[in-house]
C-alpha cells in the first residue's frame, strides 16, 4: 500500500471503530458521581482553614494569561483522548478505574488538608486571554489545589494511551507536561500542587495499568490510534474556535 493511501484508509477504520459499543463499567459510573462532589469539597475549604503550600518557585513564576488558552485547549484534547483511543473492555476498565483511584485519593487529600490557589482576586485588562483566564477563574474554585487533579487527569490519560500507540502516548504525555506548566502560569497550582499530581498518576498507572498487556490490544486499533488522537485534536480547535467565537459576541469586558 502506498503511504499516501494510508490516511483514508485509517480514516476509514477510525469511523468504523465508533460503530462498536462502548463499554459503560460501574467504575465509569462511579466516577461521573464523584464528579460534582467536588463543588462541595470546595465549599467547606472555602468555610475553613486553608493552606497555601507555596515554595519560592511559586514566587518567581509570573501570571501569564495567554497559557490560560493552552490549558483549556490540551486539558480538552486530553480528556476526549482514551474516549477515542482506548477501546477494549478490560482497557476501558482499568483507565476508569484508575482515574477512580485518583479522584478518591484526591477528594480524601483535598478534606484533610484544604488549600486555595495563589491567583488574584481580580484579573485586570482586555484581550481574548485575559478574557478567557477570567472565564476559568469563574468556572473553577480556587480550592482543591493539592494534588492537582488537572495534571494528575492528564497524565493518567497520556499513560493509558502509551500501551494503544507508543507514539500517541509520547505526544500526549508530553501535551500533560504543558498542561502541568499551564496550571502554574495561570496561578492555578502550586509547584508541590503539580509534583503531587504527577506523582498520584504514575502510581494509578503502575498499580492498574501497567499490567495491561499490549498484545491483548488488536493491530487494527494500534493501526489507527494516530487518526483517532488528531480526531480529538481536531474537537479541541473546534471547542477553542467556539470559544474565541463567544469572546467576539460578548465583547471585551
């Protein structure tokens, strides 16, 4: 086959993949119950004491706005990805099990040692940046920052990849490490908030995923992981597209 003639026959295949049923585990489940129980997390770290691990690192690092953009864009890709990537059952259920495991571990940090997030009160200035950070800072509390559960979602999905398509594992491994400095740069997270993050997703991968063996994975799947990761890709220009778009109608306020 010639390696032009590559591309439309992945694409062929990467559209006939989502013909087949997507396996739903209890642990899927469980983990879209947990999901709002962190607003109440949040609000009784707001009602109490609360930490702020800061090192001189944090101190040296600048609030840059334009990352605010990054972080939106790759956390998305990241998200969407093992929705696209990973498809056999037992696959599906390790990675929802192991975001389950970081998520509980998370919720039981987050209860015993409430912090808050070193941003501003307020975000001053116009531009689609500045625009947006604001935007993230109304939609996330400032609470739950230790260990960071953007980061430690986002390598959690970059490693359930890895065994799918080594390729798309660096790349998306590489694209959690951005997401990681983004949360930093916009005053999400502390440096110690990241470390934890990575740290709990590399435990989750080693102690569930790890074991996943890649032969079990069919050569159709591995053949075309690398459509399917520009695929989610793709979802996350539209989604920014949209959100640029929202910018232009609300005007720079």
């Amino acid at each position: 086959m010639r390696a032009r003639d590559t591309i439309p026959v992945q694409l062929s295949l990467a559209i006939r993949s989502f013909t087949r049923p997507y396996s739903v585990s209890v642990y899927m489940v469980a983990l879209m119950a947990l999901v709002p129980v962190y607003l109440f997390i949040a609000r009784d770290a707001a009602a109490g004491l609360v930490h702020r691990p800061e090192i001189w690192l944090d101190r040296a690092l600048t609030l840059e706005p334009v990352w605010a953009l990054v972080y939106g864009a790759l956390y998305l890709f990241l998200i969407v990805l093992p929705v696209f990537v990973v498809r056999e059952r037992e696959h599906i259920r390790r990675t929802f099990l192991a975001y389950l495991a970081v998520w509980i571990t998370a919720y039981v940090i987050f209860m015993v040692y409430p912090t808050v997030a070193p941003r501003p009160d307020k975000v001053i200035g116009k531009g689609f940046a500045k625009w947006g950070l604001r935007f993230l800072y109304e939609a996330d509390p400032p609470y739950n920052c230790f260990p960071s559960l953007h980061v430690a979602h986002s390598f959690v999905s970059a490693l359930t990849c890895y065994p799918v398509h080594r390729r798309v594992g660096i790349f998306a491994t590489l694209a959690a490490a951005v997401v990681a400095i983004s949360t930093l740069l916009t005053k999400q997270h502390y440096v110690l908030d990241v470390v934890a993050g990575v740290a709990l997703a590399f435990v989750a991968y080693w102690v569930i995923l790890r074991t996943y063996r890649r032969e079990t994975i069919p050569a159709r799947d591995r053949h075309i992981a690398p459509a399917l990761a520009l695929g989610s890709l793709a979802l996350s220009a539209i989604a920014i597209a949209g959100y640029w778009l929202a910018y232009a109608v609300a005007g720079d306020s």
